[in-house]
C-alpha cells in the first residue's frame, strides 16, 4: 500500500489519521516517517490528538502540533 504524506517538514513526511468524533466534531492524530541510515523510521502517534469543528480545522491543527514536536526533537543535543 502507497502513501502520500499530507506535508514534508525537515525532511519528515507528515501523516495524519482524521475520525469523526461525538458532538459534530472531528478528530486527527499524526505520525512522521523519515528515511535514516537504518532504513524508514515510524513513529506513530507523534501528533496529537487534536480536536476540530471541520476534518480540515483538525488535520491543520494536528501538522502544526507535529511540525512543533520536530522542532523540538531537532533541538535536543
């Protein structure tokens, strides 16, 4: 199975998993993969979970919290 992922950010591949959730909303969760010396790395579960009105507002809100936790890994020595 091929996947496409949702945004690149330093070399990471962004997924994202967005569910309808109760109450009309909806619910997205991230995961990274990225190609390293060993082969693919997966986390998953990096991202998230974050809660939207719309399936865009939450798949938005969960790259931003993935494309921050990069930020931080990248910053630790």
């Amino acid at each position: 199975m091929s996947r496409t992922p949702v945004a690149v950010y330093h070399g990471y591949e962004i997924f994202t998993v967005v569910v309808p959730v109760d109450g009309g909303l909806w619910s997205a969760t991230g995961e990274i993969e990225i190609n390293g010396a060993d082969g693919i790395d997966i986390s998953q579960g990096f991202g998230g979970p974050c809660q939207g009105h719309t399936r865009e507002e939450a798949q938005a809100l969960v790259i931003a919290d993935t494309k921050r936790k990069i930020d931080d890994l990248l910053a630790e020595p």
